[in-house]
C-alpha cells in the first residue's frame, strides 16, 4: 500500500536533512523534498522526490501540487536574519511569497481531499523585538514584545499570522466554505546541531564556537561575552516537530508554540567549550549590527503552554547537550580530518 506523503521544503538546510533521515528511518511516509541546493546523493536516496528549486517558482510549486498528494507539511525552507539584512527584498520574497506558495498547495490538497492538511511552519526568537527597558527575567510568551527588528523576524511573525488565517479563515476565491488547512508553528531558539555549522543565522556563534574548537580553529565571536540566549540541541528540535505534528488537534489550544532547552551566555558557550579543548582561542569581537539583532531577542522563552498541551520537554539542558550528545559527536566528525 502506498504510503501517506509528506513535503518538507528547505529538506537540505540543518533542521531539513536531519527531519528527513528522522522520517525515513521510521518509514511511516513517502518523503518529497524540496530545497534550493543540490542535496548530497545519501540524502537524496533517502527521499520518494528530491525536487531542486524556488519557492518562488510557480512553475514548479504547480507540478509539485498535481503530482503529489500531501498529508503533512514541514515548512523550513527560508532566508535566515543576517542574511535577510542584507538582503531585505530576497529575504521578503522567499519568506513571505514563498510561503504563501506553500500553504496554497496545503490549502487545496485539504480542499481536494476533504481532510486538513497539516502544515507545521519554524518559526523562531526572531519574531520578537525586546527593548532595552523590557523586562526580560521573566521568560518571554508567545504574546508579548512582537515587534521584531529584522525583516526575517517581520516575515516569520507575519507567516505565523498568515498560517493562523488559512486555518481558521480562509475561504476559497469563490467565497465557498472550504476545508482549512491545519496550521502549527513553533518558534525555535538558537540551534546547535553537531553534524552541520549554519550559516546565515544570528544565534550561529553558538554552533560556530563549537565547531571551531573541534578542528583547532581559532574563533572570534562576534557577540559580547554577557550575551544571553534560549538554545536547544537538534535532536530536540526535530523531537518537537514531530511531536506537535502529532498532537490530536483537540488538545491544541494555540496555533503558535515556544519551545526552548537552556538559555546561557556566549561566555558561558565558551566555558564549556574550554573543559574539552582547554587550548581552544576564543576571542570576543562584537559587531554591532550583529549584536543588536541578538539583543533584541529574548534571553528566556515560556514554554509553559507547548509542555501542557502536548506534553514537551527538551531531552538534553545545557550540560548533557554538550555532554552526551554535542561533544562526543563533533570529536567524532572531526577526529580524521
Ligand atoms: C537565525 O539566527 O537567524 C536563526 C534563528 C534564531 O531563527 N537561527
């Protein structure tokens, strides 16, 4: 019997090539992926369609939508924030048009097959915009401080938005009652993956720092050593997709979820990082519109609602992340190299 089929766009970026190898090896799904980048062949092999391209091209988003038939949607694919501050426009027309592309093929698949689409969208801290004068002791909820100050953070605060209307009102172009689409999103914190170093993202010093002192390179940082932010390791990351994917719909009682792990410092980043390559060369050289953007995001996040609704709990703080799962892996991804 054929198996349901789920989309995953942005399938070759950090989050995307982990969710894909998580899916094939539980087999429960025909994997159809879509990136801008040409994925490695293991990560090709492991999908039903690889589809190399634009979210923007219309072409393509048609022949996707005829060809296939999609249960659930993971929606990562996107311009992250410093790279959407150089390039406002691009970083407006991926994030914002692009998805828009997306929840239409989710929106008429619901409506072909008279069953709601799940479309899970990643969000992040970005969506915030915190003030000097905010208090932040207490960990930040969905509701508060969203006036972002990137157009990355604009974008995903209005995606959230846009995904939230086609669920609970949108009509069709004739005006006609139609099966919605049903919209989740999570907004991520920083991520530290041990298998791939980001780029383009402003929480990258996190992961960056780490991978440097793996392959005995030194590292500036390019945020002040008091710098505060909520990360979280990708292993829970994809954890939590899953597992809000799979909430029964009944005991969701909000569309926008934070999830969260450990909040720490830059400094305390590279403390760590010391215990194991005690030789590491850290070095802190803030930039400033770097800096800024990291400021203007929280330094905790509520997740309060995401561990009552559908149960979550990061697997790994601050010391068994680098402990258990980032140490031993990066040491192992470099010890030949
Ligand atoms: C970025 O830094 O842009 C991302 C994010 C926090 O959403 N990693």
């Amino acid at each position: 019997m054929a198996k349901p089929e789920v989309l995953i766009t942005g399938a070759n970026g950090e989050i995307g090539q982990r969710l894909v190898e998580y899916l094939e090896e539980e087999g429960r799904y025909d994997i159809v992926a879509l990136d801008l980048t040409e994925p490695a062949p293991e990560l090709a092999e492991k999908t039903k369609a690889f589809y190399r391209g634009n979210i923007l091209d219309k072409h393509l988003m048609d022949g996707i939508e005829t060809h296939h038939r999609f249960e659930i949607i993971f929606h990562l694919a996107g311009v992250l924030s410093s790279t959407g501050e150089k390039n406002p426009m691009l970083a407006h027309h991926v994030n914002v048009d692009g998805s828009l592309n997306i929840l239409q093929i989710a929106q008429n698949h619901s409506q072909a097959s008279g069953k709601s689409v799940v479309f899970v969208f990643s969000s992040s801290i970005a969506a915030y915009g915190i003030r000097k004068e905010d208090d932040t002791t207490v960990p930040v909820s969905v509701r508060q401080y969203l006036t972002p100050m990137t157009m990355y953070g604009i974008n995903k605060l209005y995606i959230e938005q846009l995904g939230r209307y086609y669920c609970t009102s949108y009509k069709g172009e004739e005006g006609e009652d139609s099966v919605k689409l049903d919209f989740r999103c999570l907004r991520f914190p920083g991520l530290i993956s041990p298998q791939t170093v980001p780029s383009g993202g402003t929480s990258d010093y996190g992961p960056e720092m780490l991978h440097a002192a793996a392959q005995g390179k030194p590292y500036s940082c390019f945020v002040s050593p008091g710098t505060m932010l909520p990360f979280m390791v990708m292993s829970d990351a994809i954890r939590s997709l899953i597992m809000l994917s799979r909430a029964p719909e009944d005991q969701l009682r909000h569309r926008i979820y934070n999830v969260t792990a450990f909040s720490v410092t830059a400094r305390q980043i590279m403390k760590k990082i010391e215990q194991y390559w005690p030789e590491a060369e850290i070095d802190f050289e803030p930039v400033l519109k770097r800096q800024a953007i990291v400021d203007s995001w929280p330094d905790r996040i509520d997740d309060g609602p995401a561990r009552r609704d559908w149960d979550w709990h990061p697997e790994y703080d601050f010391d068994s992340a680098f402990d258990n799962v980032l140490v031993p892996h990066v040491r192992k991804r470099y010890e030949n190299k």
